[in-house]
C-alpha cells in the first residue's frame, strides 16, 4: 500500500492528503517531521515532507506526487480529460503554490511563530504579493470553483494555501491582501469545507494541534 509521510499541519502534506482521501486511493499515513537523518534524505532529497513510499520507491514534492498519482491511478481522473482544461487546473495549482504560498511563507515567522521578519523581507513580499495576487486574479473564476465549474486539484491548493496566505498579509500588514483583491478565499473554503475529503484533512490538523498544545503544557 503507498504511504504518506508528513504531519497535519503541512499545507503540502494536506494537499496530497486531500487528494488521496478525494479519490478512493487508498494509503497509509506515516507521521513524521522534517528531518535530516539518513533514511528521510533517502526517501526525500531535502528531508522535507510530504513524501510517498511507493512500489517503485520514493517520490518528494507535492505536485509531483499528485502528477504520479493521476498517472499512477488513470481511473480516478485527477484531472480533467481535456488536455486544454487540465492544463488550466495545473497552471492555477503551480501559480498558488509558487507564487502565493511560497511568497507569503517568509512572513510565516511572524504571522504565526510569534518572530519578527526583517523590514526589507516585508517590503519585498508586500511587492510581490500585490503583483502576483493580480496575476492570480486574472486566471481565477471563482465560479464557483477556482478554474470555474469543476472541482479541481486547484480548488485543494486553495484549501490548503489561501488561508495562510489571506491570515499572514492580515497579521503582519494589517489587511487581507486576497480579500482586498477580490478573492474570497472564505467562501471558498467554507465550500470546498462540505467534502468529506476537506473535513477529514481539517478534522485530523485540529486534533493535531490539540495534541501538540498538549505535550507543550506537559513540557512546561
């Protein structure tokens, strides 16, 4: 059976997540952290997660996981069966992760692990997340779904980033950068929130933050 590897509270992790839990493949979760050891860096090239534990070996990164399994798992129709449409839904997929999700990251520190970042590092991303949230705004429909009436691996990357993105431009700014452009990333999310496949992912991060806080209290 393929294994999952990561931990609930990796957007990444969730989104293969949600992806095996959205289509019926079946898999076994392994939870682990990142990690430098010897066997981590075997399976993932920078002891990253998500990574997968495949028949025919390892496999790391997100995207490229969720291109094995449509490949892997034909049936189950990962993406669209027009090539244009399919397409759309990987360009929109890669444009959250790279261009929103991994942008607003540098402010993690502070948005959410009680850090500072550095004034040049606001600026840039600030710079950049106008531009690119601009640019997202042109391809997204929103109709209701990210690449329009279809549910897609475009509306998982939206479940899983656009809150981190919508909170960290609230926290260090003081505004939502997506709401402020029109991207309703609530709605989105409460929508997306009614599949199964949504409430399990959020159902097992919850308990997992609750099992994290806990340990700490021990520890303190």
């Amino acid at each position: 059976m393929l294994k999952l590897y990561g931990f609930p509270l990796s957007n990444y992790f969730n989104k293969v997540k949600f992806v095996l839990l959205e289509h019926g493949i079946a898999f076994e979760e392994v939870r682990t952290n990142f990690s430098q050891d010897a066997a981590t860096l075997a399976r993932s090239p920078l002891g990253k997660v998500p990574y997968i534990e495949t028949e025919a070996g390892p496999l790391a990164e997100s995207q490229a996981i969720v291109e094995y399994l449509a490949g892997a798992y034909p049936d189950k129709a990962i993406f669209s069966p027009d090539s244009y449409r399919a397409a759309k839904e990987r360009e929109l997929a890669i444009f959250i992760d790279l261009h929103l999700e991994l942008v607003a990251r540098d402010l993690y520190k502070q948005a959410f692990f009680g850090g500072t970042v550095t004034d040049y590092t606001k600026s840039r991303a600030e710079k950049m997340l106008n531009r690119n949230i601009a640019g997202f705004a042109r391809i997204a429909k929103f109709d209701p779904y990210v690449g329009g009436t279809a549910f897609s691996i475009a509306d998982v990357c939206a479940f899983v980033s656009l809150p981190l993105v919508g909170l960290a431009t609230k926290v260090v700014y003081g505004r939502d950068f997506l709401l402020e452009a029109g991207i309703d990333w609530k709605a989105h999310g409460r929508m997306v929130g009614e599949r199964s496949a949504a409430q399990k992912v959020t159902a097992d991060r919850l308990a997992y933050m609750e099992q994290q806080k806990a340990q700490a209290q021990q520890r303190g």
